[in-house]
C-alpha cells in the first residue's frame, strides 16, 4: 500500500517522518516548506519526493497530512489544511501540548492530534533521520468526533514508522506531561540560574550539576510556547513541588540520618516503580471487538484502554463493506492486561473475543 | 620513588585508589577492611599489596593514609590513623562533606580532609577501577595548621592518581557542594516522588523524567549521612529554589510567551556560564613563590588561588635543606590567570617571579 503522506514543516521531526516513510516504502511524500530556500535540502537529504509550492497544493490529493510547526502555529496550519483536504483525509500535528490546539480546531472528525516523544537538541532537515522514533511513544488524542477508519489509518501509519501509538486525551496528555517533562525543565532551569555561585566556588561544573541541567534554557522561543500553552498545569506542578521540598527541607533539616535516609529509601521506591511502568516482553493477545462504525467508536476503545493503564502494542480496523458496521482488532502484551482490555471493552458494550495470538 | 599508601576501608573508591597507585608504580599499598572475609577479593583485584589486620599496623609505616568510609565513621578512622602513624604521615579521606570532619579531627597539621568527585552508582571492590580518577576534580581542604610539605605530598599523589586538586576551604566547600551536587538529588526526589501519576496515565517513563530522576533515591544510608552532615547548607538551598520555583510559577502563570521565553533564555545564558567554568586549553605558566617554610603557608596559598578563582594544573614544593625557608613553584594555565595569581601571592606578601612554560 502506498499512500500520499504530506508534511507541512519539513524541519528535524517532518524531516524524519518523511525519511522513515520513503525508506520503509509507506507513503510518497509530498512536503511544505514556509522558506523556499529550504526546498532543495528537503530533496537532498531524501525526506519528500516532491515539495509544493502552497499548503492547499501539499494536501489536495493527501491520504494523512502531518503539520509540524511551532505550538502557535499549529492550529492556523491545521485549519488551512482540513479546509483544503478532501473529506477522508486525516490530519494530525506533533506539538507537544495537545488541549488548547484540540479545542481551537474543534470537532472536524478528520483532526486528531498527536505527540511523539523523540526530538533531539539539533534542529533541521539536515539533521532528521530516519530511526528518529523507533521505539518512541507517540501519543495521539482522538476524541468524541474523530473518524474511526482515520483514526486507524493514523496510528497505523505511526506503528509502521517504528513507533509505539497511544491514544490520550488531550487534557490528560497535557497535566501528565507538566509533571513528567514540563517540570523537569523548569527544576533543570532553577538549578542552572542557582548553580552558578557553587560552581565559581568549585572552579568547575560538578558532575551531578552537570546532568542536572542539560536541558536548562533548551530552546527559549519553544519552552515560551510550550509553557504558556500549557500554563495551568505547568504551575500545579510547581506548587506541588513547592509543596514537596518544603517537606524535604523539614525532613533534611532535622540532621537525623536514619530520618533522612527513610525519605531517600521512599524516593527510591517512587523511581522504581517509574522504570517499572514500561512493558515487559509478555506473549501478546489478541482481541476482536464488533462495533458500529460510527465517529467516535474507535477513540472511545482506545480512549478507555489508555486510561486503564493497558498498552496497545496493535491495533486494526476492519470496516464491512457498507461501513455499518465493523470488526476491530486490538493486540495487547500479557494475559493480566489482556484480561483487563477485554472487561474493559465489555464494560462499553461491545462483543468482545479474545485469544492468544503468539 | 616508591611511597607507602595506607587504605583503610578497600572498597569502590579505596580500590580505585590502589589500582591506580599500584599500576602507576606510585606506591606500594597496604590496606585495611573491617571485615576480614573481603582481604582475599581486594588481593586478587589488585587494589592492595598486602592486608594489615588493623588500623595500627596498616599506618604503622606509611608516607599517606586514605581514610575511605561511610561520612559519620570517619572522625573515628582518622583519629585511630592519627593516632598510631608517625609524625611525617598526611592522612586524608574522600567523604562527601568536611566541615563537621575537619572540625571534628580538629588541628593535627597531618590530617588535610579530601573529596574527589568521581564515583559510581555500583559499589564493592570488585567494581574498583584504576581509571575512576582519570581527570577527575579531587578537592582538598587544608586549614591554618597544615603541614606545607605534606599538603604538597597529598595533592603530587592526587596529580599522580591522574586527578585534578583543588583547594578549598571545608565551609566553602560545603556550601558549594549543596548547590551543585546535594541540591540535584532533592531536586531528582522530587520528580520521582511527584512523577508516578503522569507517569502511569502516559503508560510510560517519558525520556524526560528518566533522564531528572536518574540519581532519585541514591543509597540511602550514605544520603542520609552527606544531608544529614551537611543539613544546614541544604536547607538554605532548598530554600532559594523554592522562591525561584515561585517566581517561575509565577511566570508561566502569566502565559505571555515572550515573558516565559526571556526567562528560559536567562537559563541559557546561566547553563552556558556554568560550562564556561571549565578551563580552556591555554599555555601553562610557572610561578615561583619564596615563602617561609611553616605549617600553613601552603595551604594559605593554594585557598587564596581557589577563592580568587585561580585554578592550578600543578605545584611543587621544594624546601631548603635545613627546612628553614623555600620555593613553591605553580603551574596555572592562561595569561590572565596568571597574572591574576601572581597578583594575589604578591598581596599575602610573598616574592613571586612568572614566566611561562610553556
């Protein structure tokens, strides 16, 4: 299968997207790029076969269009996008946070957001590569009006580009990545603006100083979007960290070693059960769902198993003929998880079978 | 030249120490472990010639004594090393804060504290290594009534060991040492203690807050021990990254872009400062300083050169025969260091001549 893939942005993440989809024969790829100047590298370095010369032209015959820009400039981009994109088109984004651009585009069912967790420090097509996201989380937000069929499409499309799909919602993703990647820039940026004083004392950056603030100050223009996009949550976080080193500060302060070493041990268990939250490699399951095919359906699935905790390594969709109706394949890694997808999707009232696939 | 170095406690650090000693040819090692079961893996690692069966036998002879143990045992081990070696031994230690040690030891001119700043997150003999030093910053803290010529003994070892000394003051190395090493693992806590909420409903460890709580949860009984003797440097840190978590929150709270991005820019202005303080490769200097030779000159020296900022890529300490007066000859790397080092030697009133080496 080939499909028409157009990437709206062809910088690093369009630039990679774009590598991986040519080199693994998914899609011929059709680029956009705001400076014209940058049309040739797009073609050199093997990221589009073709570059057009406008949004609407990138995207008129395009079976999913990715719009990688700024956090700003998502929601224009993606707006010019659905109203130039034929009606069974899908149309996602990779901006890091995900409410404020759903709610701006509202409820086109051929827009669903989307998130990969890969990037790196460099910027530019030059510097894209086609195994940017093996092995990467890419969280995608359908919601109520998304497209089944496109929805399936998509994370498809993310799954054969060596990633791993998760479907989220949008308010979720949001507050769970103020605490997960959010905060830890802010933190990295507190120690690098404090650091200094100690590190003039030492004559040199410490080791553990170091590491501490290698994302500090990581590219302003970016962090000023991020951050204001996602500023309620982003100050939650903060407040509750407030919180927590206050307390540490009453714990450390005592000077009682055994008291001390009791709130390390419990951070130390915290850190644990963290790494212990990626899946193990269990024999996976697979489980078919009958559905009717109406928008919405496959969301909700994939909506209500994110939020169960269970991990879709698979997923696909299989509408019968007249679209009325269809059958949904979901794999999941474990029998306990497995187990857990199927109550799940009985729960929503759906007919459920499932077996051990290998 | 063969010196006697005596390690008591061989473990991943005292090891290290040893290897490096023995492969080097630097000296030839004696070594002391509390539990006897280990002299046997410590012989056949390499990290020690011979096994003395106490503290007393093991310093009976030797030039140097490194006291490596946990943080509150070692004020006990040196004083049992001070009290049994000769009157021409320098022992040091390698804890991770001195001012309650150094304090604790009080003004024996053969005791001068140490710290070097390299480790490792596996612990034991068997994971020793003879490079663990290589290049590593190795902070001593010499006082007022240190012995000049065992200082230049401890830190020509140092040099020899492939490490950099430095010295400094314990209080100022303390308080540096909050900031830059103590205050990253409150910080590491923290997120590991708040992150395991979005960290479930991502169905992930995002690469993010793997890479901020790395060190979460460190050994607690040796943490419990650095905060606990260190407790009040801490605090005051944690303190000022409170108010500087308040003033971020209050920041982003406003969710002006520009605003959030001037103030990550001001992160990358301090995160570049901070790389900036690692020296440069300039050509090396050679001062040559005449003082009087009575415990504390050198030591009054080498922290007058730390505080200014000053760092020294070598010394050497050569006394007249008869001990009465002698050269210290410093090596410091740059023009500007150079002067400004020979600017601070001429304030503490001593005859100092400059030229470069090369």
């Amino acid at each position: 299968m080939s499909q028409r893939l157009a990437i709206l942005g062809v910088g690093l993440i369009g630039g990679s997207i774009g590598l991986a989809a040519r080199e693994r024969g998914l899609a011929e790829v059709t680029g956009f790029v705001r400076n014209p100047a940058k049309a040739e590298e797009c073609l050199k370095v093997g990221a589009v076969d073709r570059i057009a010369p406008t949004i609407e032209e990138a995207v008129a015959d395009a079976d999913v269009v990715v719009c990688c820009a700024s956090v700003s400039s998502l929601a224009g981009m993606a707006q010019v996008a659905l109203d130039a994109a034929g009606p069974d088109c899908v149309v996602t984004d990779v901006g890091s946070t995900k409410l404020e651009l759903v709610e701006a585009v509202g409820s086109d069912q051929r827009f669903i957001g989307g998130h990969p967790l890969a990037g790196a420090e460099t910027a530019g097509v030059s510097n894209a590569r086609a195994d940017l996201y093996e092995g990467a989380r890419w969280y995608l937000t359908p919601n109520e009006s998304s497209s089944g069929v496109l929805y399936d499409r998509l994370q498809r499309l993310v799954t054969d580009l060596g990633a791993r799909p998760k479907a989220i919602e949008a308010a979720e993703h949001d507050q769970a990545m103020a605490v997960v990647s959010h905060l830890p820039h802010v933190f990295a940026n507190q120690l690098a603006i404090q650091g200094r004083t100690g590190t003039e004392r030492l004559g040199g950056l410490a080791p553990s100083l170091r590491d501490a603030t290698r994302v500090a100050g990581a590219n302003p223009a970016i962090w000023g979007e991020i951050f204001s996009t996602n500023h309620e949550a982003v100050v939650a976080a903060i407040r509750k960290s407030v919180a927590g080193l206050e307390a540490a500060a009453e714990i450390i302060g005592s000077a009682d070693p055994a008291r001390i070493a009791a709130w390390q041990a419990s951070a130390a268990v915290e850190r644990a059960a963290l790494s212990g939250t990626e899946t193990a490699g269990e024999a996976t399951h697979h489980l078919r769902v009958l559905v009717p095919n109406q928008p919405g359906i496959l969301a909700e699935l994939a909506l209500a198993l994110g939020r169960a905790g269970v991990n879709i390594t698979d997923m696909s969709l299989d509408p019968t003929p007249d679209m009325s109706s269809g059958a949904i394949s979901i794999w999941v890694a474990g029998q306990a998880e497995s187990d857990k997808a199927a109550a799940c999707i009985a729960d929503l009232g759906h007919s459920v079978s499932l077996d051990e696939a290998s």
